[in-house]
C-alpha cells in the first residue's frame, strides 16, 4: 500500500499543472483536459508552471440541460474563480482549458494543437519539456504574473448569448431633474418582470409596475405602467458583471384626484401615460442563477399633461406640468428560470 501511494504521488507530480479535476459521467476526462491545455499553451511556459506553486481546481457539474462549470486558481491565500454554462460537458471543459492555458500563457492559442505531448501511449503523463539555455531568457519568463492575476474573460460562443428566461422583482423610481415626471413629485414603486435572451436577436424583457400614491396640497396621483425593454447588446465588464444598454417603452395610466376643499369639489381624471427610456442595466451574478442588478436612465414622455384646479374656462390654479426629461432608476433581484 505503501508503495501504490508513493507511485501516484510521483505520477501527480510529473503533472504538467498542479490539478484537481472533478466532473460527471460522460464528460471528458482529466486527461483529455490537461491534453487541451497543453496543446494551447507555451510549452516553456507550461513547463515552469509548477515553480510558481499555483494550483488549478475544475469543477464541472449538470445543471438542468446544460452543464456549469468553475476553474480556481489558487496561488497561497488567494483564489481567482471563473464560472461559465454551455450546452454540453464537452463545450464547459473546453471553456475551462482555454482559461486555463491563457492563465498560464496570456498568448494562448484558441484552439489545442493537433496532438500534445501531454500523455503517452501507454496513458502516463509524459514529463513537459525543460526549457532551453534561450528560452530561459526569454521575456515571457521574466515577467511572472502575479498570484492574483484575474482569469480572462471568454464567451464560450464568441459574440453570442445563451438562450435564458430570467424572472424577478424590481424597486423602482421614476421622476424629473426637477419635481416629478408623470406626477408631482419623484414616485416611487415595485415592479415583477420577465427577461427572455436569446442567441442571437438580443434580449427582451416585459415589466409590469405600481407606483406609490402621491401628493401635494391639491391633489393625489397614482401611476401604473407597463414597459417593454430591448436590449440588443451586451458587454461582459468582469466575470460575473454584465452591462446592458437597452430602448424602453412605457405605456400606463395616470390617476389623479383634486382634494376637496371649500370651493372645490373632489374629482378623478385619468389620462394615459407614454413614454420612452434610454437605459443602461449593469447585473452581478451573485450565485450561479441568481442576479441582482441596477438600471438608470433618461425618459422622454411623449403624454405631457397638464394638471389643472377649475375648468378650462375657469381656472383655479395648475396641480402638476409633466416635464420634457425625466429619470428611472431601479434595483433589482432575479433568478434564471431557464
């Protein structure tokens, strides 16, 4: 038994990288993936990788009808991680191979070479090649990123997004840079939607929002919207934080009531309410399918109202001016659904 336990400590170390490889039934095995890694990456530089005492751990588990992945790369007390979904076990690990080697060598390849040295016929690792008196001064080895060096961000289908259908609940504002915009003052309200990305056409969401009352000395006003958002781009920021700039359109009910005084008698008008955002959404994923996220934007009404004591021939004073510009903001919390 003795003698086993030292065999696999010595075939562990003629490992190319220090690696901890987990993944399910069906998916490629830990070979296959250090055969990736190696035939992206410089050989010179992988073969100094062990000197840098960093250690590589890939996770890779099933996750409905896609697989998740997660790549560690802990260098003493500090863990870089990078997490990313594809369709398939085959696409994820491949996914984390490229990360990986790119860690190692930021000038990796995209894709593996056509055979690696990694193994051998037999299935033993085959030891990486030593460097050269040359390569030993080359620039590539001078410079040792540091521990914390971040993993680099790679979208596993190049420009495009995976299918998703996000859901979730906002608290939102919607007012003007003076007063408010659909009603006095800034209102304030909730808000449940519905976010469905698709591959290639962008992603659209549906927002159905209530807004608090609000009122001043003459009159109480209620708001409830609806909004279509589209948002036909996206931009990865870090790992886990993306910024989308979306178009949005309003549509809704104004509700207001003059408050009933000595000389005026209380009364209800309704007008509706249109208008169109320019958003920017920025959404951190705090749990693999679970996001928070914050919006802001301008908004441009298109109903502009004017809110009036009296009668058009006799008036008593004006209530509320929707304003040219206004503002939304909100934040949010959500789930993927699929």
């Amino acid at each position: 038994m003795t003698a086993l336990a030292l065999a696999n400590l010595a075939r562990a170390d003629e490992e190319p990288i220090d690696l901890s490889y987990r993944a399910y039934e069906g998916c490629p095995s830990e070979r296959q993936f250090l055969e990736q890694v190696v035939g992206r990456a410089a050989k010179t530089l992988v073969a100094s990788e062990r000197a840098r005492g960093r250690k590589f751990v890939v996770t890779v588990a099933p996750q409905r009808k896609e697989a998740i992945g997660k790549l560690e790369i802990v260098a003493g007390e500090t863990t870089a991680s990078r997490e990313v979904t594809g369709a398939n076990c085959t696409e994820v690990v491949s996914a984390l191979a490229l990360f990986t080697a790119l860690a190692i060598d930021p000038n990796a390849s995209m894709e593996p070479a056509p055979s690696s040295p990694a193994h051998d016929e037999t299935g033993d690792a085959a030891a990486p090649p030593a460097p050269s008196a040359s390569s030993s001064a080359s620039p590539l080895l001078a410079k040792a990123p540091t521990s914390d060096e971040a993993i680099p961000e790679i979208r596993i289908d190049g420009t495009k997004r995976n299918r998703q259908l996000l859901a979730g609940a906002h608290a939102l504002g919607l007012g003007a840079f003076d007063g408010g915009s659909a009603t006095p003052s800034a209102a304030w309200g909730g808000a449940v939607f519905a976010q469905w990305i698709t591959a290639g056409f962008g992603a659209y969401r549906l927002n159905g929002a209530y807004f608090v009352k609000s009122e001043n000395d003459q009159a109480t006003f209620r708001l409830f919207t609806g909004r279509l958002d589209a948002c036909p781009l996206d931009f990865s920021l870090r790992p886990s934080i993306v910024l989308e700039p979306c178009l949005a359109f309003e549509l809704g009910r104004v509700e207001a009531t003059a408050k009933r005084t000595a000389t005026i008698a209380s009364s209800t008008q309704r007008r509706w309410w249109v208008a169109g955002d320019v958003l920017g959404r920025l959404r951190y994923g705090l749990l693999p399918g679970v996001f928070a996220e914050l919006e802001g934007g301008l908004s441009v009404p298109f109903t502009r109202h004017v809110f009036i004591l009296g009668t058009e021939t006799d008036v008593r004073g004006q209530v509320h001016r929707v304003p040219v510009l206004g503002w939304v903001v909100g934040l949010g919390l959500g789930a993927r659904i699929l």
